[in-house]
C-alpha cells in the first residue's frame, strides 16, 4: 500500500512539474539564461587560467587546495549549466541531441570520472597527473568548443565575412602560423621542459612539430617533460590534420550550422567539385585520422619489442605517441636513437606497423576516404576513382619500388652488407617508405653512400601526395608535370587522363610549383654554405630533408648556428604549406578583366 501511494505521489509531482515546466522555462529565460551564459563564458577562461597554472607552472604546495576547490566548482556550475539547457530547451530532444553532442560527451565523461575515480587515479599516479586535472581538462575542452562556436557564430552574422570571402590560402598559412606560436609559448614553461632550453630550439622543436618534419636541435625524450611531449605530441596532430581542416570541421558539424561561405572555404582548401562532397570529406578526415591512429597505436602497443621492457603506463604513452608521429608523417620518436635502437631495428612488426600509418597518412585524406568508400560498398556501381586518386596509387608505388629497388642494390655492400637478404630487403622497403616525409630511420645515414643519397634527395624533394600530413612537391604534381612534357614531345594541347581534360590551371600550377621548390632548395644551400662549416653533402641533405617536411638528417642538425636553424625553420615552414600556396597568401588578387591583347610567342628552350 505505501508504495502505491509513494508511486502516485510521485506521478503528482511529475504531473505538477508538467503544469509548471512552462511558466518554469519562462522565468529561466527571461531572468537567468543571460546571467548563465556570463558565468559560461567567465568560467570558461577561468577554466583555461588554472589549466595553464596547473601544467605550465610550479606553484607553492598551499595553493593546491583553492585549484582544487575551483576545479570542484567548474565542474559543479557545468554539470547545472548543461542540465538545465537540456531540461528546459524548446527543441526535440534528438535536434538538441545533434547540436551539443559535445557537451553531452563531456557530461558523459565527467559521469564516467566520477564512477571510476579510483582507477584513473591509479594509473595516472605514475605520470603525477591527479584525477582533479583530468577534470579540468575534460572542462577546459568544453570551455574551447563553447568559447569557438560562439566566436564562428558571430563570424557568420558578420557582414564584413560574408562581404568579403576570405582567401583559402592565406587562411591555411595563417593557420600554421597561429598554432605554431601557441605552441612556443607553451614550450616555454617551466614545466615543459627539465632545466633550460634556449628559444631558438624551443621554436625550431615547434615548428619541426607543427610541420610534421621530426628534425630536432635536441632530444625531445630527455628534455621536454611529459608536458612538453604532450605539447609535442599536440602539436604534431593538428599539423599533420591542419588547424583549418579542424576548424572548420568544429564550425560546420559541432555548432550545427555552416554558412555558405564557410562551405565554400572548405570547397577550395579541399579542392573538391562540389560543396556538398566537400563537407563530407572533411567530416571523415577527422574521424579517419582518429580511427587509423587509435587501431595504430593498439597494433604497436601488442608489437612492442619484448626485450625492451617499460611499464605498462609508458608503454600505452609510447605507442599512442608514435601511431600519431608515424600517421603524420612527423618522424618524431621517444626513443634515445629513434627506431635505430637495437630493439626496435630488429622487430619487423612494430616497423611493419609504422610503414603502414606513414603509407596511410601520405595518401591524401580524399584519396582515403575514396579507398573508405570503395570498401564500404565494393559492388556500387556508380564509385568511380577520382584522377587524383589514380595518379596518387600509381605515383606511390612506382617511388615506393623505385626507392626500394636502388637501396637494395646500391646499399648492399654499404649500410646492410651486414644483414641477411629478407633483412636488407625488409630495411630496404622501410627506407623508401620512410624517406618521403616520414623521418624514421632504422640505421645512421651517415653510413650511406653518395649515390643512394642523391637518389633520396629526389624521394625527400617529391614527397607525399596532396592533402595529406606529407610535405614535398606532391607526387601528382610530378606527375601532371611528366605527362604535360609528353604532350609537349607529341605536339598535344590538351591533356588527357582518364577520359577527362585536365585543366590548363592545373598543369601551370604544377609548374610552378616545381620551379618555386627548386628556387627554394638551391637559395637555401647556398646561404647554409655562407654560414656553416659542414660538408656541402650534408648541407643539401638536410635543406632537400626539411623542405620534404621528412626530418632525416646525416647528423648536422644539432650543429647547426642560429641562423642556419632560423633558415631551416623557414624551409619547414615553406615546404608545409607549400611555397606557391604561400606566395598567393601574400599576394593580392588580380581582378578579372573582360579583354584579351593579341597573342605573341615568346621563343623558350
């Protein structure tokens, strides 16, 4: 009988509820939404505040009790926050649903902090990170998403934005640029790094980051903390994606809008045809990159060498961290001699592994989302491979076997006269593998000889494909460049691949794009040689490494003078980005004009 009578009383108050919900939601508001979405916002910086003092700053023991304590509190005001946003919100449930999936994720993950407290606790005691921090970062990654959509909401109303488009590639450049000094501020706390680093390789370390290049002044395992790796390791990942990719992919899906311009950016930085398939493929860049590092890292992690033994903790850390490095092609390693340590040369999985991500990585994010596609639905007949992606395969595998093919037979009496035949063929095929932007290296390339160097510097200088984590010239503009000198021997105007015309745009970039990089490499070495007292051989080598964003070095890059770092940041920086991208950042656009002067040939070759 009570609980019958429990059960109508609670009916009653539900009943009740209903009855007020509305008068309730009005008053909520009219009188406390605005006063929240202060508080929101004021907590939101306050949150990054105590993120920055916690990780970035050595502080009196005493004043880990008021973090604490604001930590408690963020979290409480969050959690209230989002409760009541979900209760009194005049949308379906499944349309708020698709709008804030973020901060339900969120809420979720606090709720999950909570119940398992005690574990992640635990684990985390063998990195000092206490379970308070991971609150406040789970919180302060809330805080950016709410503080980035409000500020992409008011870019879209802005009527100076939606005047006047902004240039795609002055977008991406800026983009590098941007995150690159946040990333030196943050490098420069004092708890990112053991003693003192200097600047100049503070900010060489976090360009060869954000460029994925992996060349380094210092060791990054034995001076940067487990804070300054993360940093790293940050800063890796949205290199190799690109701050725009990500940007915009918060901005179209998170916020549950995109403008027609904002569509149209993502349009041109992807190169796509269409709006509608460029918003896709960039919504699958980031999920793909994700899904291929995580079942990367899960893969090394059961491939990890037996005979070099860590905790269970470090070994979870080693293999996420270097899933992510060899995905973006970033060459960075934790290990004292990279995967030139004994241990790591001689396990074939774990490098079988690397090969695969580093492979994966420089395809090009539409190309894998092509190759997704085609496994998802392999009998549809209407999939049809685009030409960028037939140039890509056939470019990737040719420079894969014809780098694999001249390290096998002209390192054989050299750098693996020591090693069995499936050794030097195994080492062989990394090699290639790696040398188009990567930079893991399973050997010291000071022990190669002149030839096989001299064919790396054409693997190095073409490097990856485009839209991918790899730098270089790209290996479809190598390719448009070969096919439009055959036209040029046939006396053929058009260019034909696939039955479809390439565009004259197209091949003219191509060009330049070839003439630019050479400019770029050929200045670069003679101011190195003006500066540095190092063999004219390694000089190039590294120029050609950093320009192909690959990170491999025959050992001069610690010795480098400030200027010469300062000049191979700007080569990293170029060779990213990409130098005619770059140029058209910092040029203004010509108007098109409606008349055309007689033609007159000009007498070339």
């Amino acid at each position: 009988m009570k609980i019958k009578r429990f059960f109508v009383f609670l009916f009653r108050i539900f009943e009740f509820f209903q009855l007020k919900r509305f008068e309730i939601r009005k008053f909520y508001m009219e009188h406390l939404r605005t006063i929240g979405r202060v508080l929101y916002i004021f907590f939101g910086f306050l949150s990054v505040a105590i993120l920055i003092l916690d990780f970035g700053f050595y502080y009196p023991e005493e004043w880990k009790v008021y973090v604490t304590v604001s930590i408690r509190i963020l979290v409480s005001f969050f959690i209230g926050y989002e409760s009541l946003h979900i209760l009194f919100t005049d949308k379906k449930w499944k349309e708020y649903l698709d709008l804030h999936k973020i901060e339900l994720i969120i809420l979720l993950m606090l709720g999950l902090e909570v119940v398992y407290e005690k574990n992640i606790i635990s684990i985390l005691k063998s990195y000092h990170i206490s379970g308070e921090d991971t609150t406040l970062i789970f919180l302060s990654a809330n805080q950016f998403l709410f503080l980035f959509s409000n500020l992409a909401h008011f870019f879209r109303l802005s009527k100076k934005r939606e005047s006047k488009k902004l240039n795609p590639s002055f977008v991406f450049v800026g983009s590098f640029a941007f995150i690159i000094s946040l990333g030196i501020c943050f490098l420069h706390f004092p708890k990112s790094s053991f003693g003192t680093v200097n600047t100049i390789d503070i900010v060489f370390t976090t360009i060869s980051a954000t460029c994925v290049t992996g060349l380094a002044t210092v060791d990054i395992s034995s001076q940067f903390t487990l804070t300054g790796q993360l940093v790293i390791l940050l800063l890796i990942q949205v290199g190799g994606l690109g701050l725009m990719t990500l940007t915009s992919f918060f901005s179209i899906f998170l916020t549950g809008k995109g403008s027609v311009s904002d569509t149209l950016m993502v349009k041109d930085l992807l190169s796509e045809e269409t709006m509608g398939r460029a918003k896709e493929i960039l919504k699958q860049i980031t999920i793909q990159t994700l899904t291929i590092e995580l079942i990367g890292a899960v893969l090394l992690f059961y491939l990890f060498p037996t005979d070099f033994p860590l905790p269970l903790p470090e070994k979870i850390y080693y293999s996420v961290f270097h899933s992510i490095s060899a995905f973006c092609n970033a060459g960075f390693s934790l290990l004292p001699n990279g995967l030139a340590t004994e241990s790591f040369r001689e396990s074939e999985g774990f490098l079988s592994i690397i090969m695969l991500l580093i492979v994966f990585g420089g395809l090009g994010f539409p190309v894998i989302y092509q190759i997704r596609s085609k496994v998802l639905k392999p009998f549809d007949h209407k999939f049809r491979w685009s030409i960028t992606s037939k140039l890509v395969f056939f470019m990737t595998t040719f420079l894969v076997l014809f780098g694999c093919f001249s390290f096998f037979f002209l390192e054989n009496h050299l750098s693996l006269k020591d090693l069995p035949i499936e050794k030097k063929i195994f080492h062989s095929l990394f090699y290639s593998i790696t040398t188009r932007t990567a930079g893991f290296n399973t050997f010291d390339l000071s022990l190669m000889g002149y030839p096989m160097t001299f064919i790396s510097f054409f693997l190095m200088w073409v490097g990856a494909s485009p839209i991918s984590t790899g730098g270089g010239i790209k290996t479809t503009t190598l390719a448009i460049s070969f096919l439009n000198i055959r036209n040029q021997i046939r006396g053929k105007e058009n260019m034909e691949i696939g039955h479809r015309m390439i565009a004259n745009s197209t091949i003219s970039r191509a060009s330049a794009t070839i003439v630019l990089s050479l400019f770029v490499i050929f200045i670069s070495i003679f101011c190195l040689l003006l500066t540095e007292n190092a063999p004219f051989i390694d000089l190039c080598f590294e120029v050609v490494s950093a320009f192909g964003t690959v990170g491999l070095t025959r050992g001069l890059t610690p010795h480098l003078s400030d200027f010469g770092k300062i000049l191979i940041c700007v080569v990293m920086f170029v060779g990213r980005v990409g130098i005619l991208t770059l140029l058209i950042a910092l040029s203004k656009k010509v108007d098109h004009i409606a008349y055309e002067y007689p033609k007159e040939y000009v007498v070339v070759g």
